[in-house]
C-alpha cells in the first residue's frame, strides 16, 4: 500500500481486506445453513467505494 496515503483511507482498506474471507464452518453447523455465504470480492474484477 502507498505510504502517502490518509490512515482513514488505510483503515477502511484494511478493514475491507479482512472482511473479505469466508463464513467459518462451524458457523454453518450451528445455524443448520440458515447463514448465507457472503460473496467474495475479487480485487481485480470489482473496485471498493472508498
């Protein structure tokens, strides 16, 4: 990442990066399946709104 960037703008990308991993497994078994899981974002194909 740039250093010469705002760390508003940092952490919204960070923040971005680590939610960006998949629904565990144990939380499928506890819910039966009733939690979705959330489409990952490809860094390539689709751009953040920040």
């Amino acid at each position: 990442m740039a250093t010469h960037r705002p760390l508003g703008s940092k952490l919204r990308y960070a923040r971005a990066l680590k939610s960006n991993k998949r629904v565990p497994a144990w939380v499928y078994a506890r819910t039966n399946r009733k939690v979705r899981a959330r489409p990952l974002r490809n860094w390539r194909r689709s751009r953040l709104q920040l």
